[in-house]
C-alpha cells in the first residue's frame, strides 16, 4: 500500500483543542460565566469574614 492510498482511507482527526477554541459561543459562554462565578464565590468569601457585632 502506498502512502495516498493510507491517506485517503483515513480522514485527518481535528485535533480537541482546536474544536474547543473554534467554538465560539462556547468561548462567549465561559469568558462571561468564568468571572461571574469567581466575583460570586469572591463576595461570599469578603461577606462571610466581617465580625459579627455582640
């Protein structure tokens, strides 16, 4: 078997990380949702750590 025949028999694998950062909705959804939650987890965090007053 020659080397074309090898290549047409087999289609090339787009590679994970290139279909995950051609996405770009995805990219939209997680450069929004990202921040949220960290700013989220953040304020708990700042709001949970004031003194109680007695």
């Amino acid at each position: 078997m020659n080397d074309e025949a090898k290549d047409t028999a087999r289609p090339e694998q787009i590679p994970f990380m290139q279909r995950l950062l051609d996405n770009h909705f995805l990219l939209l959804f997680l450069g929004v949702t990202i921040p949220t939650v960290l700013y989220v987890i953040w304020g708990v965090m700042e709001i949970a750590s004031i003194p109680l007053i007695e």
